[in-house]
C-alpha cells in the first residue's frame, strides 16, 4: 500500500502566556480515492475499496488484535504514525540546515512514549539511509541522541514482541535495518565480554520476534520510568541486565497532570476558594504555592468552606449522572470513586468483591453502622479483553441486586457510567469523597488519576504502590488509607501463594466468590462469571485479590468510621489538596527538558 499522510494541527493554547503550541495529527488518505471506471462497471464497493483500506489506518487506533487481520491493521498503524512523524522531523530540519544532520540531535528529540512507537528507530534510520544517503553507523549514531524511551508499565502485553513474519511481510527493509541494529549491539557485547548465553537475553530479533523494548532501550539516549517504585523495579528486576549495562540511562520522571485542567478549569470553586485565601492565582503556573493553604489546616472556617464546596461538586456530579445515566444518585451519601482502565491488575474486581460481602452484611444487619455510600465505577478496556468485559457484567449485576432490596438500598449503591472520558472525569475528580488506587503492589507503574484526586482535595485508598507511595509521603500516611501486601510481602508469598486456603478458611469470600458460580447474579443459566471464577481459584489469583481482600475490609471500615468526623475527614481533604505540589506536569516536563533531552532554555525577544 501506498499512502498519504495528511497532517493536522490542532491548537494547544497557554495559560495566561502569548504561546501557541501545535499538536500534529495524522490522517490516513488514499492516493487515489475513488475509481471511476471500476463504479461504470457497477463494482460500486471495489470503487472506493482503496480510500477504506487507507482510512482504517487511522480510523480508530487500538484495534481488536486477538486475530491475525487486527495485528496487521495494528502494525501498520504503528508503522504510519511513525513515519509520518519521522519524515515530518527530518523535513524542517532540512528547512533549516539542509542535508547536515551532524547537529540533528542538538535541534530536535523524540521521547518514545512506551514501545507502541518504537518502529520508529529503524524507520528513522532507514529514511537517512536510504533517502538521504547517510552510511548505517552514522545514522545509528545520531539515532542514539535523538530517541529516548519512556517505559509506562512492566506489564509484558505493553513490551511489544512483533512477530518476524509479519514485519517481513508489511516492511522488509525494517526487518533489515532491525538487524544490522541487532548485529551492532551483539558486537558491542561480546566486546565488553559477554558471553553467548547471556547475549540472547539482550537480542533485538531472536528466531520469530523482534523485541521493541530492547530496540528502544539500546537505542535511546535514555530510560525512564514515571514513578519512584517503578523505576526502581525496572532497575532492579524487570529490565536489571540492561541496568548493569547501562546504569547511567536510567532515569525516574515521576508523572505530572496539569493544574490548569484539573482544578482551575473543572473546578472553579475550588481555584477561587484557593485564589482568596492565597491573595493571587499565581498558583495555576506554581503549583507548588498550595502549599501556603498549609497555615489553614486548622481553621474551622475554611475546612467548613472546602467541604462547602466539595459538597456542591457532588451535586453537580450527581445532576450530571442523572443526565447521562438516567440515575438518581445522592449527594448526601459518600461518594467512592474508582476511574481508571479496566484491566485485572487495577483490582476493580476486588472493589466489587467487597462490596458484594457489603451487601451480604447490610441484609443481616440493616442496622450497620456505616455512612450512605455510592460506589461510583468508570473505566475501558482493550476490545478484545474478554475477562475485563466480565468484571463490568459483574460490577453492574451487582447494582442490580442492590437496587432490587429495599433495605440494602438505603445504604449503598452502585453507579458504572457509561463510555468514561475525559469530559466526564472532570466532573467525577471534583465530586469525589474517595480516591480508590487498589492495585496490585508493584503492578502500576505511576496513576495519574491518584494525582487528580489529590489535587481536587480528596484522600487516597491505596495499596503501597506506583505514585501512591509518593502521594503519602507528601500528604501524610495519617491523611490517606494505604492496605495490602507491598512489594516486599509478595515477592515472600508469590511461590506459596494458594488462593483457595483463603476461600477455604474465610466464610465471607467464600460466599462473594461462589456467586460467580452460583444463581445469585445470573440465575445460573450463562455461566458467564466462571471465567472470574477460575481466574481467581484456578489459575492461582496472580492479582492477589483473596490475600488482599480483609485488608481491605478493615481499611474501609476506617474510612468510614474516620468520615464521621468531619473536622478530621476535612483536615484530610485539606492536607491533600495542599500537598500536591509536587505532582504537576510542569514539574516533570521541565525534569524531562533539563535531564533527558538537553534542552537549553532561549531568550525570545
């Protein structure tokens, strides 16, 4: 196939400054987009069969990839966007110096955002061989200064293993620049003395993949995780061989959000409540200035105001949710919010697990003593994640046994709102009493939704892991609500690990756990939850979810009992939402900018 990629830019406008900085988008088009003679011969879909194809490239990204038409579509959407990008970058350096790329990486750098781009090393390389004449060592050479890599998750399914057969068949001459890659760093090995063995462990190709973890790796100027944990896990496990190799391009660049969207844009009562007690909104550019509020924390007057205002948001959410979801929520009840993608990892499915053994106890004692609850879920996963789509059925026949008992009813209830997105996280961040980050220890390698709730006054209920941990440090463990196994106690267990002794000795998880079975949620007719079933019995709960679920009974029930009071429970609000200092986007891009890609700041006249 032969294509055009048709650029667009999208405007991203500065807060508060003269700049406007461009977005590129890339469509795919087809040369020719409609063949007349093919229509005059009544072959009306052949006619426009070449424009389809094109437009699938970049139609919708992500594509369903559990059959072999998906990973093709999925490859050549990686291949397109980076080609695109990489000739577009090369063009206007040429604009400027014409055909001298000594000074190239000087001038521009590509952060490769985990390995979904990482075709664009050998594409980059290619294109200066083969279209600007450079020799393969040098091109190599400038490539080592112009990428770096961004590793997001230690997850194997985002460290990208492309099937050789594939790459050969869509783009050869990658294949062969990937190799003359893979040869250069083999030599570079077996010169500081490795041996065979312990080469293969580094190898770009092996005998039916190419690595994209590894390419990026040897090829990047740098490598960077987006949390302290995580990067000290790749450092320390996941990527410790190319940590000894090269200890000095390991990085850690906690993530960032900005406050301009999250508070000041989608919560304009909090920004003015801030600017008053701060006297300015220098804040929106200094995120760190919050922690002046900190003189506060102990005025009544205030902490009544912010909870004044964080009531009013939970009104609008609940307003909002009624308009999307046709639900009535409350706003009197304790709003607990988990927004993240769906995937096994994240522990929606514990989150559910409790508050089904919750209901089971709110029908013995309608009497618990707990505050009204709504449960709020939001979240999406990869089309083709089966078991995800699962644990939504779940979640949401569990709203439907709620609602259908009166009693249960009257204490808890919950909300899964349809197609989240960014729109609707800016109501949900402000409306939130409770920041949910249950994953797995070790598993998430940074949230930034965690951060977003911090921002937006609101405590974290965590397990001891990705930016959590630094959450806690800055806001005070006493002000959030860590649970679980760490790092640590699950390296300890992971050989020994027997799911079903838990189901075994505990009545409440036994009784959660066999409604996956049982005709509680589904009349028994599907059998659509035994998968979750299984995952959880069978295949030895690899999520930790039964270890993991009293600690997290006996955390909620703190939480609970701490939100009777409110001073306390504002103080905890107050404490976050001044804390979180550390968490903006300008802080780490700017750690990016100094640390990784040399930037060297220019005065503008």
């Amino acid at each position: 196939m032969t294509v055009k990629a048709v650029p667009y830019d999208v405007p991203i406008i500065g807060y508060g400054t003269k700049n406007i900085n461009t977005l590129r988008l890339w469509q795919c088009e087809a040369l020719r987009e409609f063949d007349f003679n093919l229509f005059n011969n009544q072959q009306y879909i052949e006619a426009v069969s070449a424009r389809n194809k094109a437009e699938d490239i970049s139609r919708v990204l992500y594509p369903n990839d559990t059959a072999e038409a998906g990973k093709i579509l999925r490859l050549r959407q990686q291949y397109f966007f980076s080609s695109a990008s990489m000739r577009d970058i090369i063009k206007k350096h040429k604009s400027k110096f014409g055909s001298d790329f000594s000074e190239f990486a000087k001038y521009n750098v590509a952060q490769l955002n985990d390995t979904h781009p990482t075709i664009s090393i050998p594409e980059f390389i290619r294109i200066l061989i083969d279209e600007e004449h450079i020799d393969f060592w040098n091109a190599l050479t400038i490539a080592k200064e112009f990428f770096g890599y961004k590793n997001h998750t230690i997850l194997a399914e985002a460290l990208e293993k492309w099937n050789i057969r594939l790459i050969e068949r869509l783009f050869p001459r990658i294949l062969q620049i990937a190799y003359q890659i893979d040869d250069a760093l083999m030599n570079e090995l077996r010169q500081r003395g490795y041996g065979e063995g312990a080469i293969w462990n580094f190898r770009i190709i092996t005998d039916d993949q190419m690595r994209m973890a590894n390419l990026a790796i040897f090829v990047g100027r740098a490598v960077n995780g987006v949390a302290a944990l995580h990067t000290e896990l790749l450092k320390t496990t996941e990527l410790n061989n190319w940590y000894k190799l090269y200890p000095n391009k390991f990085q850690n660049k906690t993530n960032g959000i900005t406050p301009r969207r999250w508070l000041r844009l989608c919560n304009s009562e909090l920004s003015q409540f801030i600017t008053d007690l701060l006297g300015s909104e220098d804040w929106v550019k200094k995120i760190e200035l919050l922690k002046g509020l900190e003189k506060y924390k102990d005025d009544d007057v205030v902490l009544e105001k912010l909870m004044k205002i964080k009531h009013k948001k939970k009104v609008q959410l609940a307003a909002y949710i009624k308009q999307e979801e046709g639900i009535d929520v409350d706003p009197d009840s304790f709003f607990d919010i988990q927004i993240k993608r769906l995937h096994e990892y994240k522990r929606q499915l514990l989150n559910a697990l409790y508050i089904l053994d919750l209901y089971y106890r709110i029908k013995e004692n309608p009497n618990l003593d707990i505050p009204k609850t709504t449960f709020i879920f939001g979240a999406k996963a990869f089309p083709g994640y089966k078991r995800a789509k699962g644990i939504v059925k779940f979640i949401n026949e569990i709203a439907r046994l709620i609602d259908s008992n009166e009693e249960v009813s009257k204490k808890i209830k919950v909300v899964f709102v349809h197609n989240y997105r960014v729109s609707y996280a800016q109501k949900l961040f402000p409306g939130s009493d409770l920041s949910k980050q249950i994953s797995t220890a070790g598993k998430e390698a940074s949230g930034t939704g965690n951060m977003k709730f911090m921002l937006n006054a609101t405590p974290t209920f965590g397990t001891y892991d990705g930016a959590n941990i630094e959450i806690a440090q800055e806001s005070g463990e006493e002000n959030n609500y860590i649970f679980g196994l760490r790092v640590e106690d699950i390296e300890k267990i992971k050989h020994s690990y027997d799911p079903k002794w838990y189901y075994k000795e505990n009545p409440s998880i036994k009784r959660v756990v066999d409604t996956l079975i049982n005709d509680t949620l589904d009349d028994g007719k599907t059998g659509y939850f035994e998968d979750l079933y299984n995952a959880l019995l069978e295949e030895r709960d690899q999520y930790y979810l039964l270890a993991d679920f009293d600690s997290f009974k006996e955390t909620q029930e703190k939480v609970f009992d701490d939100y009777k009071d409110k001073k306390k429970w504002a103080q905890k609000c107050f404490a976050n939402l001044y804390s979180s200092g550390a968490f903006s986007s300008d802080r780490t891009i700017k750690q990016y900018a100094d640390e990784i890609w040399n930037i060297k700041p220019v005065a503008i006249k």
